[in-house]
C-alpha cells in the first residue's frame, strides 16, 4: 500500500472523529441550554366534577418548550375549581379543563349542549341494588300503581346517561380511594334508602320524565353501554300479562253493569244476587214449603166442681 492511501485512510478517520466530538458536545450542551419551568399537576388520578382541594395539586417541571398551553404555577389559582375532564397522575391542569365556576357550580359546565339534568329518587330495589354508577346507561321504566285495572309499567327512556349518583359525578375506578369513598356513600343493605340519582335528558325526555315522577313510581334498569339497540315500546304493559284473566273478567263486570234489569242499588258483589248473576248461576236452591196444618176444630171449655176440686175440661162443639 502507498503512502498516498495512508494518508486518505488517516484523514477519513480523523474527520469522522472530529464529527462524532463534534455532535456529541452539541447535544450535551443544547441539554443544559434546555430551560424547565415548574407546573401545577395533578399528585394522583382526578376524575371529571373534582373540585381541586390542596392535596390534589403538585408541582412538576417540564421543558418550557413544550410545557402545555394555560399552565399554571401558582396552585392558589387552582384551589376550588373544578374539573371538566378527567386529569390523569402527573399531568399538568390546564385551563381548558377547568370549569369556569368553583365548587358544585361548575359541575353544569359538564353537561353537553342539549342536555338537561334532571334527578330522579331511587332505592336499591328500583336502581340494580345500587351497580348504577356515574356514567353508567340506564333505561327508564314507569309503573303506575293501583287496581289491577289501573296498574301498567311502560319504558319510557332509553339509552340515558347517568351524570351523578348522589353528588358523586365520576367513579375513577384506578383510584383505590376514589372506589372506597364510594362504597362509603352507598347505602349498604339498607335496600329502602333513598337516594338521588341525575340523568342526562333532552327537554322534552325532562318533562316526560317529571310527569312520570309525579303519577307513578321511576325504575331504573343498568345496560351495556355499548348497546344502543331500542325497543320503541308504543303501548304500556297492563296487568293482563300477569293474569290473562283478568280481561274476560272485566269484559264480564262491564256486560253487567249496563244490565238495565238490575237495579243500581244492587250491583255489588257483596249482594247474593249480583254475584249469582255475574258468575252465572241460578242462586242457592229453595226448600219446598211445609203444607200448613189443618185447622183444629171449634173448642169449648167447661170448669167442673167435684167436691173440693176444680178442674177444666175441654169439648169439641158439634154443629
């Protein structure tokens, strides 16, 4: 090999040197250059409705280049807001997940354009022993109580979203407390405890919904959130499909009613003869009447004295 080729491979060797130095030092001293800034985050997993208290906050630093629009560093400014969405561990709060209002307030800022909340009460019994949750999707079931006659249980919303349970707006179950906190709430086995339950309704599902409140009892019934199918029940579910008697029967007590031949003092079923009549049958059977004795014959009495005694015979007249 010349000396020419030496000189070629030394030089190659010491400018891919002088390149590597080079780039490693660039990237080393743009590190240090690199300014971070202190942010406010969030010191565990906040759910959406969390209204900020001081141990919800901590200080982090991120690079100023890329630290999030709307930070903030001063954790007084944050203290009583609340939050809109969910802010997961670490990540700064910034102003665009804050409700413009503090406290329970800024809770309406949750719900979407549309909507209205609307809460309605229920037991365990009525609200799948308690399994409904914030953000779960209920059906809406209506029973109006009274007389077989009266009584009927209608769906009469589908597909709704639960926004609360109580003032519990979001369940965040990787929070250990968060899950604690409300199992603490629940009502435990006590099934007739009332509690408030808000749905997420158009105006006119709030006033269908206030109607059925107000004339019935409200059941909620827990469904996959997934499924989005709808039955668009049209007729109400009587109480023929409890007793598929019941129909004849009514269809009997009415032809009855608008008998004229009875009187009106009479239809009632405590009056033998109205039910004999409505259950079709002939009455109790009559017992043949006794012939009447016959009349004794014309008597006469006659008082005899014998001696001391006194005594009465009677005699038949003769004609």
């Amino acid at each position: 090999m010349d000396r020419q080729k030496l000189l070629m491979i030394f030089g190659g060797a010491w400018v891919s040197a002088a390149l590597l130095t080079w780039f490693l030092y660039s990237a080393t001293s743009s590190a240090k250059q690199t300014k971070l800034v202190r942010v406010q985050a969030a010191s565990r997993d906040l759910s959406a409705g969390t209204r900020l208290r001081k141990g919800d906050l901590k200080l982090v630093e991120v690079p100023e280049r890329e630290q999030p629009r709307g930070v903030f560093a001063d954790e007084k400014i944050l203290i009583d807001k609340t939050l809109l969405f969910p802010v997961s561990l670490n990540e700064p709060v910034t102003q665009n997940k804050l409700a413009a209002m503090g406290g329970a307030e800024g809770v309406a800022a949750t719900i979407p354009q549309g909507k209205r909340a609307i809460s309605v009460q229920v037991t365990d019994s009525t609200s799948a022993a308690g399994l409904i949750l914030p953000r779960s999707h209920v059906d809406v079931v209506f029973t109006r109580t009274g007389s077989m006659t009266e009584a009927l249980s209608k769906v009469i919303l589908e597909d709704i979203t639960v926004l609360s349970v109580g003032r519990n707006t979001e369940i965040a179950t990787t929070d250990p407390k968060a899950v604690a906190a409300a199992a603490a709430a629940a009502p435990g086995q006590n099934a007739t405890a009332q509690r408030a339950v808000t749905l997420l309704v158009t105006p006119e599902e709030s006033a269908k919904l206030e109607l059925a409140k107000n004339n019935g009892k409200i059941g909620l019934v827990l469904r996959n959130p997934l499924d989005s199918s709808k039955i668009n029940q049209e007729q109400p579910i009587y109480a023929d499909a409890l007793d598929p008697y019941l129909g004849a029967r009514k269809e009997r007590m009415a032809r009855f009613a608008q008998n004229p031949n009875l009187p009106s003092m009479a239809r009632t079923i405590n009056d033998d003869k109205t039910w004999n009549t409505l259950t079709d049958q002939k009455g109790p059977k009559k017992t043949a009447e006794k012939d009447p004795d016959p009349p004794k014959p014309p008597q006469k009495i006659v008082d005899v004295f014998r001696g001391d005694k006194h005594v009465q015979e009677v005699f038949e007249k003769t004609k």
